[in-house]
C-alpha cells in the first residue's frame, strides 16, 4: 500500500472499506508496527499480528465466540485472544463452586489493540500508545523478531 499523507491525530489510512471486507484480514505495518486489520460480523479490529504468547502469524486464525467475546484463535498453539479488548481467555474449572464446571476466564490484556474508524469509504486505524507494556509488545521488538525468525526457521527444517 502506498504511502500517503496521513490526517492529523495519530489516523492512519489501512484501505478501502470494501477491499478490506472482501479480504476479511489484512496485514498492515504502521510506524514499524505489524498489524492485523480484521472484518467480522459487521465491524473492524486491529490488533498486533504476532500472538503475545510464541509469536505466531494470527493472520488466518480462526474467529469463534467464546462466552460472548468474540476472538482470534492463533494457528500455532490455538490461544483465544479477544478481538475487541485483546484479553487472553482460557477455559477452566472452579472447584469451590457446586457442581464444579468448566468456565471461560480471562488471563488479562495480554495483545494491543488499536482504534479502527471508517469515514467516507475509508478505514483509518489509530494506534494504541498506552504506556504500560502488553506481552504482544514483545515480538514487535527487535529480541522479539529474532525470536519469530528462529522458530520459523526450526518449524521449516522440522517440516
């Protein structure tokens, strides 16, 4: 995608709508940040592309509701994150409660999320610069790319 001049306020242009719901996933580097720009059921959420926990491609992941969040479910290792918060979720039992059952918990926020607006045909995605650091945070780092590099590499010659 070309570079254009982007509107004041932290907005980046990501693509046409239409383009961008046809594609239902589209990757997206802003200000040296991968992205992942998804369309689901109506809306759009940007989120970082590499899963917080090994550093795995969402892109491709499956999307289900967990518990009424809806969330992408990474290839590699098939963690749930939240589309709309970027929350870590994780099936689990309670043993105090009677009968004891299996139940949906968070593990907190765990991958940045972006803001995503669209006006006049044209999506925008603002990123998120909160200053705590959030585990996706990790693989948009220089370690983290090295990291990525090598596990890609091992998967290749294990295959």
């Amino acid at each position: 995608m070309e570079d254009k001049e982007q509107p004041a306020g932290g907005l980046h242009l990501v693509g046409k709508k239409d383009e961008l719901i046809e594609a239902k996933q589209s990757f997206r580097t802003l200000e040296g940040r991968d992205l992942l720009i998804i369309y689901h059921q109506g809306a759009f959420y940007a989120m970082d592309s590499y899963c917080y926990h090994a550093g795995g491609m969402l892109q491709n992941g499956d999307i289900e509701d967990f518990d009424g969040r809806l969330c992408i479910i990474c290839p590699k290792h098939k963690y749930k994150i939240s589309l709309a918060e970027g929350e870590g979720l994780y099936k689990g039992t309670d043993p105090s409660q009677n009968p004891p059952g299996p139940k949906w918990y968070s593990k907190g926020v765990k991958q940045r999320v972006h803001t995503v607006t669209e006006t006049n045909g044209e999506v925008y995605v603002k990123l998120a610069k909160e200053p705590s650091w959030i585990e996706s945070d990790y693989y948009q780092g220089e370690k983290g790319k090295v990291e990525r590099a090598k596990a890609e590499a091992a998967e290749k010659k294990s295959s």
